[in-house]
C-alpha cells in the first residue's frame, strides 16, 4: 500500500512539531526499506530472527495442531512470509492465507513465490496499514476459525497501552474461540540488545536513514541524509530500544511549507522497541481479552512465541 501523499504528509508533519520529534516507524517500509529490513534479519548481531526461527523449527508441529484444521490465517506484517511456510507446510486444510503489508511492491513478489510453493492454498494478499481497522478478504470457504499470526516482536513497537488497544481490535477481528500467535522479544541486558540494532555493517543505519529518502522522494523534502547519524539505545526505564536519527550539524528542513529546524545534537526518534517480561506480556494479552493457551521459547530464553485464545 503507497501511503496517500495528504496523509504522509499530515503524519511527518505531526511528529516534527512535537517539542520531541518523533516519525511513525510504519514509514521504514517502503520497496528499499522492506529489502533492508531483510537484510537486517540474516546479520549475526540480529538474534531476533533466527532465535524465532529456531523456534518455530522446533514447534511448529504442536503450533499446527493448535490451530487446527480449517483455518484462515491472516499475518500481520508479513514482509517475505519465510517463517509462515513452517506454518503452512503443518496445518490441515487452511482455507487460505491472507499476507498483510504496507508494502505493496514487497507483497507482490512474496505472494508469487507463495502462490508457487503452495499451489492447493489460496493466498489473499492484503496491502495495507494494520495500524488501522482492517477488512479481511473472503475466502473461497467458510473458516472453522480465524487465527492472526503476528511474529518477529513487532508488537514491541506498540507502547504497552496500545498493544493493549492493538491487541483487542485483532480478537474483534478474529471473534471467539479465534486465535493469536505472537512472538515477542523478552526484557535482557543491553549488551545483548543494543549490538542488533547497531550491526557492525551498517544495514540498519541505512535502514534507519532510508526514511529520510523516502521522505524526500514522496514529500518533496530536503532531508540532507548524509547530516544525520543513526544510533540506537536501550532505555531502561521504558524496557524499550529507541532507534534515533541524530542531527550532526544545525539545520533546517523544509517540509509542506513549513521549516523544520535541527540543533546539532537534536534526537529524531524513528522507533520504539518494547522489551517484554512473560508476567508483563500476560497482563496485556489478558486486559486484550485473550487468554494464554501455550507459551514456547528458546533454550537461551531470549524470545517467546505464545498461542492466545479469544
């Protein structure tokens, strides 16, 4: 989905005004963002993904005969759809699989490798922004239930109040007796989550500033790229990575007609990254109306894949 100019617009304006400017981090995700972002996942300082992957590697026998037989299942954020296919390749007759991205370029490629390696399973792409209430395609026969399939810990870029509201909205979309599967990243040490937002590469750096392109190209800015620097820290207080976009210099940007002025030093906050203790995940799947059904994890414990029950 190519995000409408007016409202691009009307949401980088909003986050530059703040007294903190901050930017949405659904904006990373244009056709070069989402090819970054897989690039992200195969760096050795990224344990996120392989340490979900492992995971999946392991269970995904028990996750299929939780979801059960006739299933839609719809995933949010489904990028390249690589840790899906361990999904896939174990339920029993899914009436179809629905791939959700804001990336429409992106979801067209996944979707015809899909459509080759499960030619019995209809795949109903969605290009769309899961942020907002979404419309699920209907599928070629009736559903014995709806599951949400919501992996690598982007629910952690939702503050614990809005996963909560995020959360709710997708049991309204599944309906009883629906289910989530969710992975999320769990609370650690610094040194062991600070090195994968900050590879040695520099793939998320590019990551991080290819927004600013984006902006460029899509908005008519005049972001000079090479004047920020990326860097990524993890509060503890919130339990949170936050990635930044640092200005190196004072500047000014010009934007919708409007300046937007930088001091050397100033912080643009493109994302939050929310860290998890199991007991903390729980109080907001449970306030979201879901209940824990499963819980499984690595043998380091360092991420949890969880099946919930509506």
């Amino acid at each position: 989905m190519t995000i409408p100019p007016s409202t691009l617009l009307t949401e980088v304006v909003a986050g530059l005004s703040q007294p903190h400017k901050s930017l949405p981090c659904k904006l990373f995700y244009d056709e070069e963002g989402s090819a970054l972002f897989d690039a992200i996942t195969e760096l050795p300082e990224y344990y996120l993904t392989r340490t979900e992957v492992g995971i999946m590697e392991a269970q995904t026998v028990a996750m299929g005969e939780r979801i059960g037989p006739d299933a839609l299942l719809f995933e949010l954020g489904s990028g390249s759809s690589v840790k899906t296919r361990f999904l896939l390749d174990h339920l029993e007759r899914p009436v179809a699989y629905v791939p959700v991205d804001i990336s429409a370029e992106h979801l067209q490629k996944t979707v015809a490798q899909l459509e080759l390696a499960y030619p019995t399973v209809p795949i109903l792409p969605l290009a769309a922004d899961y942020s907002h209430p979404l419309v699920l395609p209907t599928p070629p026969r009736p559903a014995r239930r709806t599951v949400a399939y919501f992996p690598g810990s982007t629910i952690g870029n939702f503050a614990p109040s809005q996963a909560t509201a995020f959360l709710g909205r997708l049991g309204a979309l599944c309906g009883t007796g629906g289910g989530l599967l969710i992975g999320f990243d769990r609370r650690k040490p610094a040194s062991v989550i600070e090195p994968a937002y900050n590879d040695a590469a520099g793939i998320t750096a590019a990551f991080n500033l290819n927004l600013l392109v984006r902006l460029n190209r899509e908005l008519g800015s005049d972001f000079d790229v090479a004047a920020f620097e990326h860097v990524a820290v993890l509060d503890e207080a919130l339990s949170a990575i936050e990635m930044r976009l640092i200005s190196r210099v004072d500047q000014a940007v010009h934007l919708g007609g409007q300046t937007f002025r930088f001091a050397a030093g100033e912080v643009l906050v493109t994302e939050h990254s929310f860290k998890y203790t199991d007991a903390a995940f729980e109080a907001i799947a449970v306030a979201a109306g879901w209940r824990v059904d499963a819980v499984w994890t690595d043998p380091a414990g360092l991420f949890g894949v969880w099946w919930l029950v509506r």
